[in-house]
C-alpha cells in the first residue's frame, strides 16, 4: 500500500515549506480535476453550477468565432504567471504561436490576450480581488468577469492601463455586450440563462 492509496493521505494534503510551485500541478498524483495554483497554495474547484457552465460554453463558443485570425480561445486552462501562481481561468484567448503541442497543460500568461472568469459563490473574492491583480501583474492587457445576478448575466469589462499596470473599468454590460477590443463582439448575454426548451428544464 502506498501514499496514495483511498486509506492514505494524498501527497498534496499537506503542502512544503513555501509552498506548492506551478511545476507541482503537473506531477502531483490524483489531483483533483482544475486545481489552481494561488500563492503556493492549491485551490480547489466546488461543484459547478448550471450558470457557471452555459456562461463557460457561451462565451467559449463566441469568442472563438469573434476572435482575430490567428487566434485561439481555450476553455478551462492553466497559465503560468510565476513560481506560485498558476490559475486555471474559464475562459482564454491567446496566440496560435503559443500553442505548441496536444500535450501541453499551460500557456505563458505573458501571451494571454483576453480573460473571462465566471463567478461562482467559491471564487468571489478570488474573481474581484485576487486574480484581477495577477492578471494585471502578468500584462494581460483584457480581463472579462462575469457574475450571475438574479438570473441574469452581468459582464464587467476591464483594460490594463499601460501607466499604472491596473485594470480600469471600462463598461458593464446587463442584456447586450457590445465591445471592439481585443477584438469586436456583440453578444446577446441573456442566451446564458434563456430557457432552451420546455423539454430540456429539469422539473
């Protein structure tokens, strides 16, 4: 019986001096799935609510067909922003060049054109405080959060400002989004809680 049998503690249970570091998410054993890297510390995902994955799929969907030649939107990734940070955000949009092999398991945050995180009740604060300030620090230039309130989406559209390297708001969007950088989109957000069909709602 080893370290990582069902009777054991996981290896990751307990975490080195200083921390976990972006290479550990590679090799620790059984992981669970989209474990994030904050500060040395590992983060794990609670169970996903029916919001957080239509705005997922939705904004995946749009922006890969919305986003520059030469592109590529990927959902669910982890990037490297230092030794102890390596995020998983919901939503990406990077270079083709960056995109090397099938067998890759993070991008360069330095690359990162565009970030959409969904909230969810887990990563609010991680969503508004946390991450913004990584994101900010590791020069992506576009940085999207989207909320669920009362059932409707609500987008907060945030740019790097090169002086200062923050994040400066520059619009909320209820119902309709419409924006022309990194790229134009003009989307209809209440398609991510619209009723598809009587068939499909649960009863």
């Amino acid at each position: 019986m080893n370290e990582d049998d069902q009777t054991s503690e996981p290896r990751w249970a307990v975490p080195p001096e200083g921390g976990w570091t972006a290479d550990d998410l590679d090799t620790l054993p059984n992981l669970p799935p989209h474990t994030e890297l904050i500060d040395g510390s590992l983060v794990f995902a609670c169970p996903q609510t029916l919001f957080h994955s239509r705005a997922i799929s939705f904004f995946g969907e749009h922006l890969r067909a919305a986003a520059l030649p030469g592109t590529h939107t990927i959902s669910r990734f982890t990037i490297d922003i230092d030794r102890y940070n390596r995020p998983e955000p919901d939503v990406i949009v990077v270079p083709a060049r960056v995109v090397r092999s099938m067998d890759q398991t993070r991008l360069p945050s330095d690359s990162v054109l565009l970030v959409v995180e969904v909230v969810s009740a887990d990563s609010l604060t991680r969503d508004r405080e946390t991450k913004p300030v990584k994101y900010a620090r590791a020069t992506i230039p576009h940085y999207w959060r989207v909320e669920n309130h009362d059932g409707r989406a609500v987008v907060y559209v945030f740019e790097r400002e090169p002086a200062t390297g923050a994040y400066t708001s520059t619009g909320i969007f209820h119902d309709r989004m419409k924006v022309s950088v990194p790229f134009t989109v003009d989307l209809d957000l209440t398609a991510i809680t619209a009723r598809r069909s009587r068939a499909a709602d649960p009863e």
